[in-house]
C-alpha cells in the first residue's frame, strides 16, 4: 500500500501547496495533460497524490480514504462534525488566508455589531412577516456562530457562489462569507460587522485519524513528515 495525500486539483490552492511541499524537497506534480487528474510525488518513498477538489477533501479525509490533506480549515470545520475526532491539524501551511463574516448592506446605518444585527432581525420579522435571510454555505459554522453570540431571528438561505450578490438579487438581506481582499464586498456595497469575524481560516495539512495503514505505510508517513519537518 502507500500513503494517500489529497491535495487541491486546481485554484488558488493548488499551485501554493506544491510550492510549500517542494520547498522541503517533496516534490509534488500533475502528471500528463493539464486537464488530467494524476500526479506524482518526488524525493519521498511510499507516498502516492490523489487530485481532488479542496471542498471534498474533508470527506475524502473522514471516510478514510486518503491518509493526508490539504485543505482549508473552514472547509474542515463546515464540513466535519467534531472534526478534531476524524483529522489531525499536523502544519498550518501559510497561505490560503481568509476570514468567514457576517456583512450587511452598507446603507443599514443603525447596525454594526451582531446585537445590532439581531435587534434589526427581531425588526424584520415583525415588519415583514418572515424572518431576516442571510445567505451562506457555511451552514453549520454560521448557526454556530450566531448562536454563541445571541442572534436568533435569522434564517439561513443557501448560496454556494456569487453569495455577495444574493442582497442586490433580493434573495437575502445579509450574508455569511469568506473574504480575504474584501473586494468583493465593497463592490458590492456590504460592510462587516465590527464584531462578525466567525472564523479565520488558512489552507492546513491534515492527517486522517482512521485511514488504514500498514508496518510500511506508518514508516513511509513517519519519513514524509520527518522530511516537511513536522511532528506527527
Ligand atoms: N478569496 C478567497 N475566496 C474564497 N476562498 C478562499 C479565498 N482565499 C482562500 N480561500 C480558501 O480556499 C479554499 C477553497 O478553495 P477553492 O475555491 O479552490 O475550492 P473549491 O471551491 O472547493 O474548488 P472547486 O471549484 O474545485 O470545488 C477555502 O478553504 C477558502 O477558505
Ligand atoms: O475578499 P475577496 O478577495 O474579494 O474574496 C472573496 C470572494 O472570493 C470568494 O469567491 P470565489 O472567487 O471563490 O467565487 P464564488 O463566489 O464562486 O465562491 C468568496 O466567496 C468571495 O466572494
């Protein structure tokens, strides 16, 4: 057998992770045509790459099915229910940085902080009979994080792209994001909460903690990470 490792097939992760692999000398390539997803790991025995997109390597990891990846921690966290019993954090690898929020219109004057932003809610459903929608796909951290800080009359809608524009479209009144420039909400006239910074997430190497392993695999994984210089 060998060691699995899941690493992004394309996007802003991808070309990132093989850098940061290759300057510890593992070297990590797609092998045959741009379009085709195979690869190939250099300078280390044992160890076998598996393209994958970064949003399915949090299952791939949970089931098993490889032993290592690289993924964002947000996706992790969404993903995963009580991730820490199904992956390791073993390197947080430095890039890939960006930060889930709560943004509303710009031109709500009177809110600014989530207490705000559930007064307004309370507001909202007894002006317009339903309860205020902020569109998302980080379902489950979102609820999380509303709910330790005490914002009830909400619903979530699901937006698995363009969710900045869903408030212009009148599909929702708020949104929950990831942002990193913040370019995207200023164009489209949406400000963050002072407080609304739910989590701050960067591409991370993951180990799963029920992949099976041989004698061989546990001494191929030992001797990858001795190489990238982490502890495991
Ligand atoms: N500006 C950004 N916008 C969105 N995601 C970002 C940004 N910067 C870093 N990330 C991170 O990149 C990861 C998502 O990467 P990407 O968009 O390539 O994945 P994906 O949507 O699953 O890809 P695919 O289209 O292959 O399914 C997340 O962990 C996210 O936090
Ligand atoms: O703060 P910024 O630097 O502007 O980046 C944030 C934007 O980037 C991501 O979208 P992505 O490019 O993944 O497209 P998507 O809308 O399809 O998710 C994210 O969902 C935001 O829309």
């Amino acid at each position: 057998m060998t060691i699995k490792l899941g690493v992004p097939s394309k996007g802003r992760l991808m070309e990132k992770t093989f850098d940061w692999f290759g300057a510890r000398g593992v070297s990590l390539s797609r092998s045959g045509s741009d379009r085709e997803y195979a690869g190939a790991v250099e300078g280390v025995e044992g160890v076998e790459l598996v393209l994958l997109s970064a949003g399915e390597i949090p299952r791939e990891l949970s089931a098993g099915r490889i032993h290592l990846g690289v993924t964002g921690t947000d996706l992790i966290r969404e993903k995963l229910g009580q991730w820490e019993q199904q992956v390791e954090e073993l390197a947080l690898l430095g890039f890939g940085q960006a930060d889930l929020i709560i943004a509303v219109p710009n031109c709500w004057v009177d809110v600014d902080t989530l207490d705000d932003l559930d007064a307004a809610a309370s507001a909202f459903r007894a002006k317009h009979g339903f309860r205020l929608r902020i569109a998302t796909k980080y379902h489950r951290l979102v609820r999380e994080f509303l709910r330790d800080n005490g914002v009830a009359d909400y619903q979530l809608v699901d937006s698995q792209g363009a969710t900045e524009g869903t408030v212009k479209n009148l599909t929702a009144e708020a949104v929950a994001d990831i942002t990193s420039t913040g370019e995207t909400l200023r164009a489209n006239h949406l400000k963050l909460l002072a407080d609304g910074m739910a989590l701050a997430s960067q591409a991370t190497l993951f180990r799963a903690r029920k992949a099976p392993m041989t004698a061989q695999d546990r001494l191929a994984l030992k001797a990858l990470v001795t190489k990238l210089g982490i502890a495991a």
